[in-house]
C-alpha cells in the first residue's frame, strides 16, 4: 500500500515536471518565432535554438556563468522537447513557422 501511494506521488511529480517543462518549451517556441521566421531558419536549426534557449530558460541566472550545454545535453533537450511535442504536451504556437512533422522531416529526431 505504501509503495502504490510513493508511485502515485512520484508520478504525479513527474507529470507536473513534465507539463513544466511544455509550458516553457511553448513560451519560448513563442518569443523566438519572430527569430526563426526573420532568419528563415530550417525546422531542424529551429528546434535546436529552442531546446537551447528552453535550457537557459530552466537554468536560469544562478549557474549563468558556469552552465554550458555539452552536444549530449542538447540531443537529449531536443528529444525531450519532441517527445512531449508528439505526445501533445507541447503545441506549437501560431506564431511557431513549423509544425513536428516538419521538424521530424528536415532531421529534427536526433535519437
């Protein structure tokens, strides 16, 4: 009974890190389409500036100086951001100038 209640818990702040992390991913897919567009980014470019961005946004000001994003930490922040993107926790804004299956298609799946 126990164990049951610690994995209910465990997935319920799992899923609450996970709508977390959508909920930047979509806000910062929104602030950079006006970049994307302008410099008529290929989707797959695309998706790694918003990965990157995503990340400094996590992080955030405290290991500013420190933080530096290893190729590892950037395939693995674009796979995170196209999993939730496939499974609907993401929705691409308007704004954002392509849809996943564009992204997928110019080599956005960097498994």
């Amino acid at each position: 009974m126990k164990k049951q209640r610690n994995r209910n818990r465990f997935k319920a702040h799992v899923t609450s890190a996970m709508q977390k992390f959508a909920d930047i991913y979509m806000g910062v897919m929104r602030d950079l389409a006006p970049l994307i567009k302008k410099d008529a980014m290929a989707p797959n470019t695309a998706i790694v500036l918003v990965a990157i961005y995503a990340d400094a946004v996590m992080v955030g000001d405290r290991h500013k100086a420190e933080h530096r994003m290893s190729e590892d930490d950037i395939v693995g922040a674009v796979n995170l951001l196209l999993l939730l993107w496939e499974q609907g926790k993401v929705v691409a804004p308007n704004e954002y100038p392509y849809t996943l299956e564009e992204t997928l298609a110019d080599g956005g799946d960097v498994q």
